[in-house]
C-alpha cells in the first residue's frame, strides 16, 4: 500500500491494481479494501475486462489512520480523503492543454458499496468533476448507520451487546472482529457518517444502483434511485454480504462502465 | 485423462466451512488456473475462490445453497495425464517452513 497525506494529517492508505483506466473502488463500514474487492473476485473481474484499480482503505478502516473523533469523519472528511488518493495516484487531475491551460478534468469510474457508496455520494456532492460515472452498491432511502441508531452501533462495538436488528449486528460484529479493528475508530466513524444527510437530488454523472433483494440495508433503493436520476439493477435472492461477491453485479457494473 | 479432485481450501479466520452461493464454470467447461470458480458465503463474509487447476470440470460434489466442510471434496477436473500427480490439493499461502540449523553455533 502507499500513503495518501490528507490536509490534516492523516495517513490515507491505497493502491494501484495494473489496468488501464483505473476504477475507484471504496468498501464499506468495518471492512477494508482486500476483504471488499480482493476476496470477493472484483479486482479478478475487473482485471479480465481490462480495467485497472485503484483500491483505498477508509479512514478508521484497514491500513488507514484511525482518529477516534467523530468529526473526523464526516462525509466531507471522507471524501475528501479519496480526493487526496486519487492527487497522489495523479488521476483526474487537470489536463495541461496548449500554453498551459487547463482543458477540464477527467473524472474516473467509481464503485461504492454500503458506507462506501455513501462516501461515493459526498465525493459526487463536493468534487463533482472527478467522477465519470458512479455504481452505489448495497445502498437504500435511509443511511444504515443512521437507521441503526448511533447509540445501537456503541453497544455492539464497544459493549458487545447485539443491537436488535440481526443484520446490524451481524455486520457490526463482524467489523469489530476484523484484525486491525480499532472499536473506538469505526464507532466515532459510525457518528460521523450518520450525522450527514447526502443530497437527493439527480447526479451529474451516469449512476447505477445495485441491491440484492433480501437486502434490509438496501430498502428504498427504488426511490433512491429515481430521486438520484440513477439505473437499478436488482440482484435476486442476495442480502447485504453476498450482493457484494455475486457475479449478478459484476456483469451489471462490467456492462454499465462500458456504456 | 486422469481426474483430480479438489476439497473445499482452509478460508481463515477459524472459518470450518461454506455454503456454496453459485458456481461460476459448468459440468465441462475448460477453466484456467486462477479463473472465478465458485463463490461461497461463510459466517462472515462472501468470498469468491479462483480455480486450483487448469482442466475440464466434471464433477461438483456439493450442490448451489448446500454446506461443506473445509477439507471435504468440491469440485473434480479431467486434466491431461501428464499434469496429473503433480499437484492434488488446492495451493494454499502457507508460511515458509522454518530452517532448521544443521550444526551447533560456534559459541
């Protein structure tokens, strides 16, 4: 991995995976970017479409700095990290045109999935220009974490008592298990990201949801989708952890990037 | 020809088995090595395996939405006599071996 130093600080931890035109690739809550896209077979499907990544940690996530104050992790924080990524892997900067003048910027595909798509939405809401085309994965009308309650999250992280959703839970526990998990870290996270509402108004750019259909986390991602002006593919018999891995999605995503 | 049959790899983390999600290649297709085989879902994630072996799959051992155990057989191939016996089991990233110092130190 190599670092990313973010205005304050912060060590932003990403890589580069051989390919042209590089996907941003941003994982979700209390996972990391080997477990989201190494494991899962995305980089392999990526790579067979000849398509490069780049794979990132998120801040309180992986390889990352861990800073365990909420306000590090608000959504314009979070995106602004990825910004700072992709500056240092020298994609979408400015192209230099004759004399020096700037002609425009050229923005990358990007794939979010859970927390991930939501970081995705602010980088969409703050730095429009660097995004080509944007896939939200495993993502409905209402924020999780927001929707699980901050307070739950606290409990399962820090106390160890299950929330009453199955699926938070699951989810939360697992995340806490993970071996560089700093509890303290994913619980200011979990605050920080649920304190922002992300913008429901059409996107700019080309826009595909992709949900499973026994996914609780992603209800509503109809209305979301038609609120957003985005494409939705719905992956059948799929929750929250197996839409990420299920070729139903790949080949949606495959397709969409090559519109 | 001969078949070489591939059991289910150790996934980590303590995991003792999956359930099969969806097999990725069908009954006598050609797979290469590395190639998207099978995706199964443990208790804590869904992951995706790559094919052990270059070969044409005959056999799935375990059905899409069933349980096996680490260990127990999942998929076999057909490969050329000639590749067969050189390897039977799914490679796994296993730590080097530790040296082991054939003479006593000077000291």
């Amino acid at each position: 991995m190599f670092y990313a130093v973010t205005p304050s600080g912060e060590t932003i931890a990403h890589r580069r995976e051989p390919g042209r035109d590089p996907v941003l690739l941003v994982h979700g809550f209390g996972s990391d970017a080997d477990a989201t896209w190494g494991a899962t077979g995305w980089l392999r499907a990526l790579a067979d479409a000849g398509r490069g990544a780049i794979v990132v940690d998120l801040r309180g996530h992986g390889a990352s700095s861990k800073p365990h104050d909420p306000a590090m992790y608000r959504t314009g924080v979070l995106a602004a990290d990825l910004v700072a990524v992709l500056d240092a892997e020298g994609v979408g900067v400015q192209a230099a045109g004759v004399g020096g003048a700037a002609v425009g910027t050229v923005g990358v595909d990007v794939i979010g999935y859970s927390m991930g798509s939501q970081v995705a939405r602010a980088l969409a809401r703050d730095a429009p220009g660097r995004i080509r085309r944007l896939v939200l994965g495993g993502i409905g009308e209402n924020e999780q974490l927001r929707a699980w309650g901050v307070e739950a999250i606290e409990h399962v992280l820090i106390d160890g008592v299950d929330a009453s959703d199955e699926t938070a839970t699951a989810i939360l526990r697992a995340a806490a298990e993970r071996p560089r998990a700093d509890r303290q870290a994913l619980a200011a996270c979990a605050v920080g990201v649920a304190s922002d509402e992300l913008p429901t108004d059409p996107l700019p750019m080309p826009t595909l949801i992709v949900v499973g259909d026994a996914d609780p986390v992603a209800a509503g991602a109809d209305a979301l989708a038609l609120a957003l002006g985005a494409g939705l593919e719905v992956v059948p018999k799929r929750n929250h952890q197996t839409t990420l891995s299920s070729r139903g999605f790949k080949s949606a995503v495959l397709d969409f990037l090559t519109r | 020809m001969a078949k070489l049959t591939f059991d289910l790899p150790d996934l980590g983390e303590g995991l003792i088995g999956a359930t099969v999600l969806e097999w990725l290649v069908s009954i006598g297709d050609y797979v290469e090595r590395g190639a998207p085989l099978v995706e199964v879902e443990t208790t804590k994630s869904a992951v995706e395996l790559p094919s052990p072996q270059s070969g044409t799959v005959v056999e799935f051992h375990v059905d899409e939405e069933h349980d096996l155990l680490v260990g127990e057989p999942l998929v076999t191939f057909d490969v050329p006599d000639d590749s067969a016996g050189i390897v039977g089991t799914v490679p796994a990233e296993a730590p080097p071996k530790r040296r082991v110092r054939l003479s006593l130190p000077d000291d």
